[in-house]
C-alpha cells in the first residue's frame, strides 16, 4: 500500500523535508554546548541533549509554511486581478 498515491498534498511536504538534515540526529552538550551525535560529549564527557524541543513537530512546520505559500499565491493572484 502506497499512502503517498493516496494524498499528494502529502507527496509535497516530504519531498521538501528530504533536503531538512532530519536524518541526522544532532545532539548538544548541555554543559560546554558542543554539538555531537554520540549521547556523551567528545570534549567534556557531560551527556548530550537534543536541542531541539521535544514538541517540535515537522509536519506542523510544513503545515504553517504550506498555510503561508497559499497566502502568498492568494495575495499574487489578487494583484494581478
Ligand atoms: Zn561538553
């Protein structure tokens, strides 16, 4: 089953999450703020943390960007009225 034949709409937000570094999961000490991918930090051995917050959703970003492309075409479309 293809879920992506079933909502193109969808197609769109992955194709532009694909160049997001979403693959690779970057982690920051929290105590001298270097960024790693290991769990330990390489410099000062204090665990390390993703920085970004756990709520963050990517799906609702595309969704605000999406909401904001059609404002804009809306907007074109109104000038070129
Ligand atoms: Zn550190």
């Amino acid at each position: 089953m293809n879920e992506d034949e079933i909502n193109p709409d969808d197609d769109d937000a992955k194709q532009d999450n694909d160049s997001v570094e979403h693959d690779i999961k970057l982690l920051k000490c929290v105590k001298c703020g270097e960024y790693t991918l290991k769990d330990i930090c390489p410099r000062c051995g204090e665990k390390a943390i993703n920085p970004k917050p756990a709520k963050f959703s990517p799906e609702d970003r595309y969704g605000k960007y999406r909401r904001m492309m059609k404002k804009e075409l809306e907007k074109e479309e109104l000038q070129n009225v």
